[in-house]
C-alpha cells in the first residue's frame, strides 16, 4: 500500500519474478505538477535530515523533499555542520 502523502501516492506496486522470487516494485504513475520556492538553512551539529523534515514539516517521513531539493548531495547520513542545503515550501498545483 503507498502512503496517500507519499510521492508515489500516484503509482501502482507490480510483482516482477526475480529468479525464483517475486519481488515488488513501484511502477511510477502520473506526476503531479508542483512548484517551489526554497529557504537556505545553515546544518548545525547533529542535525539529520529526518530531523529537519520534522522541523520544517512536522514529518519526518517528508525528508525526501528536502534530498530532491540538493540532488548534489548524494549521501544524507551525515551531514556537515556549516553546510547550507535548501529546504523547498512545497506548493502543489
């Protein structure tokens, strides 16, 4: 079951048959249009990205809307203190 709030709320699960075991997989459905702007935060010591979904979105869950928002930052489990990421405010359409 996919999350209605989830960014793949519109997309299905298919089973696909791995050698002898079947595994699912999510089958991209239509995009949803959005628009954002963003807000530059300063990293502080000890913040995870989880953390600051919550912070900026009362969703830890949501962390992923901060990773699509710096896709030149590959590797969130450990973040520099000092770093400045952008943090969007999504606004769907």
């Amino acid at each position: 079951m996919i999350d209605a709030d989830s960014r793949y709320s519109q997309s299905t699960i298919a089973p696909v048959v791995v050698g002898k075991q079947v595994r699912f997989v999510i089958v991209p459905g239509e995009q949803r249009a959005y628009t954002f702007n963003y807000q530059f935060y300063q990293v502080l010591q000890g913040d995870r990205i989880d953390n600051l979904a919550f912070k900026f979105y009362g969703d830890p869950l949501r962390w992923w809307v901060i990773a699509d928002a710096n896709p030149q930052r590959m590797d969130w489990g450990s973040l520099v203190p000092g770093e400045i990421i952008r943090v969007p405010t999504v606004v769907q359409q």
